[in-house]
C-alpha cells in the first residue's frame, strides 16, 4: 500500500475537516479556528499535511514554527495546549508524516521537532533521532449522575472540606462571554505574574472568544466585596470541555478559592449537559498535579514525540530546569504594565 502525503489547502480542508471529526482525540487545537487565532495573534507559521492511502484520509500532521531567543527555533504541533494535531489510523502513516516532520525540521533548519499527542500509537516503535518525553500528563474529571452525587461520592472529605470552608467567603462566580474580559484579564494578568510566566495579550483572549463564539466558556470568581479574585476559560468541543487558562489571585489562595471556583465551575459543566472536564496538562508530580489529583481524575500519560536530528539531549521547558529560576525572579519583580507588554511577544515562542 502506497502512503502519499499532501499539504492542507482550501482544496481539501473539507477532507481534513471531516478526517478530523472522526477522531476521538482530536481537540480544540486541530480546528482551522485555532489556526486562525495564532495566526491573528501572532503571526506564526503553520505547516498542515494530509496522509493518503488507497485516496483515503488516513492520518494529519499539523506543525507551527515557533522561534524564541530562549528556547530556540522548533516545529510543534498544539500550539499553546496540551495535545493534538497529529493523528494516524495505520502505521504506514504515522511514519510517513514523522518523515515529513524530519524533512521539514531540516529544510527549515529549525532544532527539533515535537508531536504532542496521547498515547495512541503502543505498538508503533518510534524511528532512529526520536525520542519520547512522557513526563506530562492530562487529567479528565468525568461528570457522572449529577453534581449532588459528585459531591457527595466522587469528592473526597478533605475537597468538600475546603469548599465548604470557602463558601463562609461569600465567593460568587459570573460565567460570560466579552463582557468578562476585563475583570478576566485583570486576574490572569497579575496571577501569571505572581507565578513568574509571561502571558498572552488581550488581544489573543478577545481573539479567542471571537473564533469561538458558543463553545468558549468563561467564568470569574468575585469575593464579597466585587472584586475578581479567580478566572478561568474553557473550550467546549462535542460533550467535553477543555480548560486552558485559569488562575487566581496569590491573597486568595489561603481562602480555598481554587477549590470553590474548580466546584462552581464543575456544576456549571453539568447545567451545560457535558460529560467530561479536561483539566490540562501538568508535569507530574508537579505541584499542579498533586492539586488536580485530588480531584479523583482520570490521569492519562501525554507522548510528546521530539526528533532530535543532532543527537541532543531532550528540551527540559518546565520549571524545574534550573536555568529558568533567575528569569522567573525577574519577571515576577518588573512592573506589571511592562510585562503585558513584552509577556506576548515572550510567549509566541513557548508553544
């Protein structure tokens, strides 16, 4: 069987499009609406492929070229989430479009390459300069019977301790779309630099919630007093929804606001009908692993696949490298409205 491999044009999207609808694992991230946004944002180059075997769709590939003066030139797919953009329904495919992966990364003269994708492909022995990094995970919290009986039998006495203990706090959430923003930003903003990471423009939110009018979810926590203390944002896709931004603020964290607004935010999932709750990903045994654990989830291994042409060790860009604990200090002492300046320009290279 003869395995050709295409680019992604306007002649065959509806062919990518309808490969990607069958795919169980496929996400937010593999929609042209992401590819809209990056592109909007940030302006970064995508590279998308088609496998074909027998004129069937049979896998897809989708890159973008990151270029950043920390972390270097690469290719990865998934720009700014966990997984997606590479999928394969037979072997011969999976290997035709990590040669192209290969082809690229030197025609291009980028340093490696990284697939992030779930562990789909067990039986599949990955080839000469490849190598796998299964130190992410992802977490899915499934919505079974109803919130009551979540509560009660899903959560263990110590989480339904701490909400409880929340709610004398007088915390109240309010779920939106651009009329959040503001008071959303305001909380990601400070949080991310409390945390000493740079973060994504306004822009890119407004960006977000545009391409994704009805499944872009997005709610603020308030305290008593109407100020916003905590945010979150998620992307619905089929019955499940996929949280990718959420924080909140460091003088709240002592009041269990983390907690009460991941609760406020499950029982919102429910009223919505859906049926499972991708918490994103984390390094495990992480301290945001040991947070989302205890939220009883199914913890599912991420592979992210790097091609290593060089021979060079596996890129460490997590936070326990400890060539990034000076930049994390600095960042967290320079002045906030310098940081939403250059945090953008910053972060269009961490994908």
């Amino acid at each position: 069987m003869t395995t050709t491999i295409s680019e992604v044009t306007a002649d065959n999207l509806n062919e990518y499009n309808q490969f990607i609808s069958l795919q169980d694992n496929a996400t937010f991230v593999d929609s042209f609406a992401w590819r809209e946004v990056v592109e909007q944002i940030y302006g970064l180059r995508h590279y998308w492929y088609l496998a074909y075997e027998n004129g069937k769709v049979s896998g897809s590939l989708a890159l973008t070229l990151a270029k950043h003066p920390v972390f270097g030139t690469y290719l990865s797919t998934a720009p700014f989430a966990s997984y997606g953009g590479f999928h394969a329904i037979s072997t011969s495919a999976a290997s035709c479009l990590l040669s192209k992966a290969e082809e690229l990364c030197h025609k291009i003269k980028a340093g490696y390459v990284v697939l992030r994708h779930l562990n789909d492909f067990d039986s599949f022995s990955l080839p000469r300069d490849w190598q796998n990094d299964n130190s992410y995970a992802i977490y899915h919290i499934p919505l079974e019977s109803d919130p009551n009986h979540f509560f009660k039998n899903h959560l263990r006495t110590k989480v339904r301790k701490k909400i409880i203990d929340a709610e004398k706090h007088q915390f109240y959430i309010k779920f939106g779309k651009h009329d959040l923003l503001p008071d959303f930003w305001y909380v990601i903003s400070r949080s991310m630099r409390e945390l000493g990471s740079p973060y994504h423009s306004f822009a890119y939110l407004d960006a977000v919630l545009k391409r994704f009018q009805e499944s872009a979810l997005i709610g603020v926590v308030y305290d008593e007093n109407n100020n916003p203390a905590y945010c979150k944002l998620g992307i619905q896709n089929k019955k499940k929804v996929y949280s990718i931004h959420a924080n909140s603020l460091l003088k709240y964290r002592h009041l269990n606001v983390g907690d009460y607004s991941q609760w406020l935010f499950i029982q919102e999932c429910y009223n919505r009908g859906l049926s499972v709750i991708d918490m994103g990903r984390s390094l495990i045994e992480s301290g945001n692993d040991v947070w989302k654990m205890k939220w009883r989830p199914e913890r599912r291994p991420l592979s992210y696949w790097y091609y290593l042409p060089k021979g060079q060790q596996l890129p460490k860009l997590n936070q326990n490298n400890p060539k990034y604990r000076i930049l994390i200090k600095t960042w967290q002492s320079l002045p906030l409205f310098l940081l939403q300046i250059i945090g953008p320009h910053l972060i269009s290279g961490i994908l």
